[in-house]
C-alpha cells in the first residue's frame, strides 16, 4: 500500500542532503514550511545551525505555539517520512 510505497521510495534508498539543502538551509528565515516528508532539509539545517532549529508536523498538538516562540522551525505540513500513517 501507500505506507510501504513510502517506506521503499524514501527510507530504504538512503537518500542524502544535496546542495540545494545546504544553500536553502543558509537562507536567514525564521519560519520554513514544507510539502517534503522526507528529512533532507531539516537535517542540513540542523547540521548548519548547531541543532537549533525545532521540526513540526502539521498533527503536532502544539504546532500553533510555534509562532509566538523566538526558536527557527521546520514545518512539515505533509507529515513526515517517521509517522508514513499520518502523511498526506
């Protein structure tokens, strides 16, 4: 089904961050949402800034919160690769 499709296409092929991650990642932006569920970006981010920045799913109880707080954020509105149940 979906969830395996998922699962082969893009845990099992060991993707890794290119570039552009890199280069998207040194952009000075407090907020950043994105349609990828994979975990490229928010890794080359983090890389780059030290672990710093906090990472959301659109089903995060608390997502709301995310804009009164100081922190950069990663926000995956599509879900994410680790809960393949709860993508869109």
């Amino acid at each position: 089904g979906f969830k395996s499709a998922l699962l082969t296409e893009f845990v099992n092929k060991r993707f890794v961050p290119a570039p552009i991650h890199e280069n998207l990642s040194q952009v000075d932006s407090r907020f950043v949402l994105t349609t990828n569920f994979d975990r490229l970006y928010e890794l080359s981010a983090n890389q780059l800034q030290q672990g710093t920045i906090l990472v959301k799913n659109y089903y995060d109880g608390d997502v709301a919160d995310v804009f009164r707080r100081s922190e950069r954020v990663v926000l995956k509105v599509h879900g994410t690769i680790d809960s393949p149940d709860r993508t869109i």
